[in-house]
C-alpha cells in the first residue's frame, strides 16, 4: 500500500508489528469497530506505540494476534472521549485498508499527509538546547459535516514561519505519526499519559507562492 496519487485531504500509510490485541471499541449501525495497538519502528532504536481502530468487516479480529505485522492505510481521526472527568480530544488511526504481511515483507512505513486550517494559534518555543518547535492544531475536514482535530508539531526553520500563521489559514502538511509519553500532575498524584501527535517533515501553503520543505528536519525525536 502507498499513498502516491491518492486525493484524500486525510491519509495515513502505516506498518509495524501489533503490540496489543484488538479489543472491542463501539458499534456503528450494526458494524462492530475494534481497537489495538501496533509498534511502527523509527529510523532510530525507538518505536511509536499507536492505536488503530478498524471494522469487523475489514479483517477477522482473531487474524489481529500480538507479533503479527499489519500493513495499513487509513486516516488519522479525533474524537471526544466523554468517559473521563474531563473532555479530552483522543486520536486514532482508523483503517480502510488492512493487511497482514510476513516478517519478510516487514517494513517500517509511517506516512501521513494532512490538508487543512489553522484552528488555534501557533504556539512557539524553544527547547533547553535551542531547538526551534511550533505546536499547531489542524483541522481536516470529514464527511458528513465533521472535523478531525490534529495535534502537529514543526521542527526549525519550518516551526519559525508557521508561528506566523493565523487561524483559518489553509496548509498541508506531510510527515509522521508519533507517539509521546509525558506526566500530568493532578493535586498530588502523577500521571503517565501517552500523546499521539504528526511530526512535521514538509508544510506547503496553498494557493500562494510561499513553499517551505524540511532541510533540517530529519533527526528523529
């Protein structure tokens, strides 16, 4: 699977090993959807840990089994998860395409391509070793009246022209998807959370004469 020609303004092409087996997530007019977790390796020895969410009608869920590896193209989807305290915006990668390969065929694609808006001002930082960092929330649209609400982050030079980007501005973005664990601390309590988010290779703004491409950005996080 590959995303060359495809013109979805959402489109995820993934591959890595399952990690955690498919339990099951809701059911949608009679189509049951299942959850599990796949470790998609990174050039370095890390790997991102993420969740894909797929229907019972694309794959029989026992084939789903921790070690098998699974190629997979779909979107990257938001949705609010009421079940906690408070609102929290979750992410998945939800497939429309499944495969199982072999450990021959094994490979380590991670590729995402993002056409949306700016809707929340950029937020720009450094890191203690002066690394440049822009945070930005896009939004793709769906069918049906609906937006996926994704969480990017823009390394370098790329990250100092996106903070200069208003809200409602259009941009597309290609890189990966990532995952990140992190503490929150609640009163006295710590709590070990894990953040899926894309990690910006490529931005390009439309309908304008203004292109940037990564020339810096290649060291994996």
């Amino acid at each position: 699977m590959h995303m060359d020609g495809l013109p979805e303004n959402n489109t995820v092409a993934i591959a890595g090993k399952i990690v955690e087996e498919c339990v099951f997530s809701h059911e949608v007019y009679g189509e049951g959807f299942y959850t599990f977790k796949i470790a998609s390796e990174r050039l370095s020895d890390q790997a991102d840990i993420l969740p894909i969410t797929v229907s019972e009608r694309l794959i029989d869920k026992e084939q789903l089994k921790a070690g098998t590896c699974v190629d997979v193209m779909g979107q990257l989807r938001s949705y609010n998860n009421y079940n906690s305290k408070k609102n929290r915006l979750v992410l998945t990668i939800f497939a429309r395409e499944i495969r199982l390969m072999s450990e021959e065929e094994k490979k380590n694609e991670n590729q995402i391509f993002l056409n949306g808006f700016i809707c929340k001002e950029p937020i720009y930082r450094k890191t203690p070793f002066g690394r440049e960092i822009s945070d930005i929330l896009v939004a793709v649209n769906r069918a049906y009246n609906k937006s996926d609400y994704i969480p990017c982050i823009v390394w370098g030079r790329n990250a100092r022209y996106m903070a200069n980007l208003k809200v409602g501005s259009n941009i597309k973005v290609w890189g990966r998807v990532q995952s990140r664990s992190y503490q929150k601390k609640t009163g006295d309590l710590i709590e070990e959370r894990v953040a899926y988010e894309v990690s910006v290779s490529k931005i390009e703004i439309p309908h304008t004469d203004e292109k940037t491409k990564t020339v810096e950005d290649t060291t994996e996080e």
